[in-house]
C-alpha cells in the first residue's frame, strides 16, 4: 500500500505561481509512475500532469509551458510548479501513484487551489 500526502495548495493571484508536494510512504519501491490531477467544481477530474520513474514526463495542453512536474526519488516525492496562474486552473489537486505489478492507482487526499484576485 502507498499513502500519499499532499501539499502547498492555497490562494493565489492570476499570473501567480505555486508549488504543490506529493509526500509518498508506504511501498514507495513499488511506485512506477507518478501523477497530478486535478478537478474543479461540477466537473471530472482530469490529467495535469505525469512522470515516471525514468522520468517521462507528459502535460495537459492546457498547462503546457507553465506547469513543471518533478520527482525526487530520494525524499520519495513529486512536485508541480505552477507558472503564470489562471482562474481557470481553480481546482483540488490529487497526486496519484501507480505501483506494479497490478497497475493499482493510489490517491492523496488532494489539496484547493484557488486562483483569483
């Protein structure tokens, strides 16, 4: 089992930036592939952004250019760099982690971002 603990969520301007952290525990070993998304009032929840182990990464065109996602695996854990802020990234923020050899998803509990004046 993985548990993943979120962070760094909170307030913000347009045109502001944020750091979110994914704290990872449990099987971390395990974890081939890691990921944030993300979902907004009345709609599903969506890609944002993955890595994975070899470091691939992969970006909703949406935050192409100004989302940066990280890992170190070392402190077990993943980062997404927010750039250039819109109202419309508004939304909670889940990490996610795939582990092996079953592809089982695991989810953090998720954390608001809001992006307004």
């Amino acid at each position: 089992q993985v548990h993943l603990v979120e962070s760094g969520g909170g307030l913000v301007q347009p045109g502001g930036s944020l750091r979110l952290s994914c704290a990872a525990s449990g099987s971390t070993l395990n974890i081939f592939h890691m990921g944030w998304y993300r979902q907004a009032p009345g709609k599903q929840r969506e890609l944002v952004a993955t890595i994975t182990s070899g470091g691939t990464t992969n970006y909703a065109d949406s935050v192409k250019g100004r989302f940066t996602i990280s890992r170190d695996s070392v402190k077990n854990t993943a980062y997404l760099q927010m750039n250039s802020l819109k109202p419309e990234d508004t939304a909670v923020y889940y990490c996610n982690a795939r582990t092996f050899p079953l592809a089982m998803d695991h989810w953090g509990e998720g954390t608001l971002v809001t992006v307004s004046l």
